[in-house]
C-alpha cells in the first residue's frame, strides 16, 4: 500500500499503473493479483477500498477546481 500511496500523489491515480506498483513495492505482478484475488473472500480487500475512495476524492476534487 505504501507504494501505491506514494504513486498516486506523485502521478496521480490515472497516471498509476499496476505494473508501476509492483516495480516501486518489488513484488511480482502475479503476487499482487494472486493477493487481492484471494485477500477479500466474501469482502473488499483493503487496497481496493482504499483505491476506490482515492478515485472519488480525486473526481470530487476534479469537479471543484476544474473548469
């Protein structure tokens, strides 16, 4: 989470990537899919949470300030 977290300040969250991701956290992309495949049985994983409230801020805070 915590390369994801640095990702999406630095280019944002369109501009991230999954492949980005797991180059900055040096894991195998199959590791991340396998993770958040099986993490959340029956429940969002916390990631995918924590990605989709950034979305929202992100289209929230686009409507605001852009024209």
């Amino acid at each position: 989470m915590a390369a994801a977290e640095k990702l999406f300040l630095a280019n944002g969250v369109e501009a991230t990537t999954i492949s980005s991701i797991v180059e900055e956290a040096k894991v195998a992309k199959g590791t991340f899919y396998h993770y958040f495949a099986h993490a959340g049985r029956g429940c969002a994983p916390p990631i995918a949470v924590w990605v989709m409230w950034l979305c929202r801020i992100d289209r929230l805070a686009r409507r605001a300030f852009l024209p």
